[in-house]
C-alpha cells in the first residue's frame, strides 16, 4: 500500500506541473499576440499621423524651404520662437501672401511707403532692417513658408522611447525572448522537483523494502592535502608572491595617471555637436593655443558669438540619453551666466563664474607649451586628446605618462617646411644619423632640460 502511495503522489504532482506549464506557455502566446497588435496599431497610427502632417500644407515644398531657410533665413528667425527676427510659424495666418512676398522680396522699401504692418515690425525689432531677397521667386517663399509652417516635431527621445518599449514587448512576429526565458527557467524549476521527488521516493521504497543504502566514505578535505605537500605549498607561495609584486607595481605606477578621466561640467557642452556636426575649429574656441603655452578656457563671449541667436538645438541633434529639452536647458544656463535676457536680447550686466572642471593637467615639474606643437609642429588636437569630436563629455584620452611623451617624440618626424628655425641644424644632424628625416628626440626632444628646468 505504501508503493501505491507515492507513486500516486508523484504523478499528481507531475500532473499538476504539466498543466501550470501548458497554461503559462499559453498565457504568453496570448500576451505577445496582443502586443503585436497593439504595437501595429501604434505604428498603423503615426504612420497616419505622418501622411496627414505631409500632406497638410499646399504652400510648397517643405523639403525645398528647409534648404532655403538654413541658407537665408536662420541666422535671425526661428520657425518656432523669437530670435533676431519674430518667429515664422503662423505668419501666413497673421499675413495674406501677397504682403509676405513684398516683404521678403524688399522690406526697405515697403517701410520707406508707410506700411503700417511694416513700420509695426520694424519699431518692434529695434530697428533691425531685414535684408531684401529679390532673387527669391513666389514659389521659393511658398517653400519656405511650407517649412516653417509644419507642426512642431515631438522630441527624438520621446519617439526612441516609444519605439524602444514597443521593442521590449514585441519581437517581431515571433514570441518574446522574455516569455521564451520564463518558460525554460519554469521547466527547469519542474525538473528539479521531480528529481528530488523520485530521489525521496526511491528512498522510501528503499526503507520499505528493507534495503540498507551504503554511506560514502569521508575524504580527507583538500585543504589538509594541500598544505601536506610542502612541495606544492612553495611553488603557490612563489606564484602568489610574483603575482601580489606584479599588481602592485602596476597599481602604483598608475598614481597620478588620470587616464579616462571624465568630470561633470557645470554646464553641459556637447563636443560631438559643435566640433563633430557642426565642424567649428578647436582653435576658434582655444584660440591662445596657437600663441600660448595653454590652449586656454574659452571666455562665455566667445560662446555668445553664435547662442545670441541659437537659444535652441534642432531636434534631430537630440540622441536616446541626451533630449532636446535637455540641451535647451544648458543654454539657458549659459544665458543666465552671461546676463543675457533672450526675451529682450540685452545684457542684464549680471554675469555668473562657471566653475569649469580642469581635465587635462600636467605636474608643475613638466612644461609642455601648446604653441610649439600646433604652431611649429602642425599636431592636430586629436593626437593627444583623442576624438574629441565625438566626444558628448570630454575625458582624458591619452595618459600623458612621461614615457607617453618621449615615445611620441622619438616616432613623430620634424617639419622643416617654410621653417628656417630647423633648416641647417636638420642639415648637420641628419648628416650625422645618415637619416633624410629626423624625429624630435634626434632633434633633442627626449633630453631632461627640454621638460624639466
């Protein structure tokens, strides 16, 4: 009676967990098709959305006007919000097309006839005279007002969002790899029980039956073992020594070595946008670097040069970590260290320090003078530090160690080019070496005093 027993109470047990698995594996088919379907909906409804927002301006062509208006027209209007200029969404609304086309074609003149609106516009804007365009033609304002007049663009982050999460539930027509993993850990769980429950039931049996299980006799534990063999014991003593020596000198020799180095700023710049997309030259903003031994901190003039009129990045430069709110806010923040009120575009006079945070800097024992590399030399900016054009945070790229350096100057090569400084100490050197070209170091560039006096 006692076989019958357990051999009734194993099989309910496994009954019971084939069916909790048929159901689970059910439940999610049944979740991924409804979320496949929703996800198609979603998709079915932007596409909608996307074809009504194409096809809702009969102006002209909205690709044609974005050329036209980055070329002409951004450096004093925004479609969405005031700059130099007012902003451009709406004016066919606020104007009829003929005023907008005299008023492009030549504002001059139609504030010179008294036009009310005119006049309006140009007392408003402090007197800023707007540039005549007479080369454009009807239909190259008709594109450029079927630009600015597309609805405003939701943020990139938000729709990579959206679709990222439409992502994590749906895979694509087949079932979700979440589902697939909960599944096999489920059967695995499953199989573990029903070993344990044939081990103890075996057992059971065994007890039943009378039948004596043998015990495994004890080992020695390998501890024990180990430190018997005195042998053994010293060649790990030997090991671990040169192991624990070899740690610890690479350890200290990386003090004062902040490679990978990548503080916050007080206000976030984006190198990626500015010298990646944008393509503005290191030396437009680090301008003493051509003069000077430091390459310098740019001053929050230099920033105003351009962000008078950039109060906003264009939305495509918005990526998954970083939204166009986001870089919005940071120059705002710049505005309000500079004292710059972009509602009035004056300065308050009340300007804030940014507390920048130095990344690259070497011990006061070494000189480095940025002019005798990116003047004499010709070095770009990227061989010490890295692409710094793709660089969102800026960190330290090279180690700027002592062998860094002097490995660098025994590869680079001299430039002698409209350089007379070198022309006849190159002359008797590479006479000397028997070499056409010399490096730095066989120009002296790897003695002490050239770094340390």
């Amino acid at each position: 009676m006692k076989k019958v027993i357990y051999r009734h109470s194993t099989s309910r047990q496994l009954l019971f967990s084939v069916a909790f698995l048929f159901s689970f594996t059910f439940f999610g088919f049944a979740q991924n098709d409804a979320s496949q379907d929703t996800t198609a909906a979603d998709q079915s409804g932007v596409e909608a959305s996307a074809e009504q927002s194409s096809a809702g301006s009969d102006l002209g062509d909205p690709a044609a006007g974005k050329e036209l208006f980055n070329s002409l027209c951004a450096a004093c209007h925004k479609p969405y919000s005031e700059s130099i200029g007012p902003a451009l969404h709406g004016v066919t609304d606020r104007r009829d097309m003929e005023w907008i086309q005299s008023w492009i074609s030549n504002s001059a003149a139609m504030i010179s006839s008294g036009d009310q609106e005119a006049v309006a516009i140009y007392e408003e804007y402090n007197q800023t005279a707007m540039p005549a365009f007479p080369q454009l033609s009807n239909e190259d304002i008709g594109n450029i007002l079927a630009y600015v007049e597309q609805p405003k663009p939701e943020p990139k982050a938000a729709a990579t969002g959206a679709a990222g999460d439409a992502g994590s539930q749906g895979g694509g027509g087949g079932i979700s790899v979440n589902v697939i993993l909960g599944i096999l850990l489920f059967v695995l769980v499953v199989l573990l029980i029903v070993l344990f429950l044939v081990n103890k039931t075996l057992r059971n049996f065994a007890d039943a039956s009378g039948i004596v299980i043998p015990e495994k006799p004890k080992r020695k534990p390998i501890w024990k073992s180990f430190v018997e063999n005195q042998f053994l014991l010293l060649v790990s003593s030997i090991i671990v020594l040169l192991a624990v020596g070899y740690f610890a000198y690479g350890w200290m020799m990386q003090v004062g070595v902040d490679q990978g180095y990548q503080p916050i700023q007080p206000i976030h710049y984006s190198h990626r946008i500015h010298a990646g997309d944008n393509q503005i030259e290191c030396k437009y903003c680090h301008s003493s670097a051509r003069t000077s031994k430091h390459s310098g901190i740019p001053s929050l003039n230099v920033c105003m040069n351009c962000h008078k009129a950039i109060s906003e990045v264009a939305p495509e430069t918005a990526t998954e970590e970083y939204s166009k709110e986001f870089y919005d806010k940071e120059i705002a923040k710049l505005y309000d260290a500079a004292g710059w009120d972009p509602a009035t575009r004056t300065y308050s006079g009340e300007e804030k320090p940014v507390k920048w945070v130095r990344i690259h800097n070497l011990p006061d024992l070494a000189y480095f003078n940025h002019s005798q590399h990116v003047s004499v030399a010709g070095i770009q900016c990227q061989e010490c530090h890295g692409p710094i054009q793709e660089m969102e945070i800026v960190y330290q790229n090279a180690p700027l160690t002592m062998g860094w350096c002097i490995n660098c100057h025994r590869e680079t090569n001299i430039r002698i080019e409209g350089n007379e400084y070198y022309e006849k100490i190159h002359e008797e050197l590479s006479k000397k070496y028997g070499v056409e070209e010399l490096t730095a170091a066989q120009m002296g560039g790897i003695e002490c005093g050239k770094c340390h006096y």
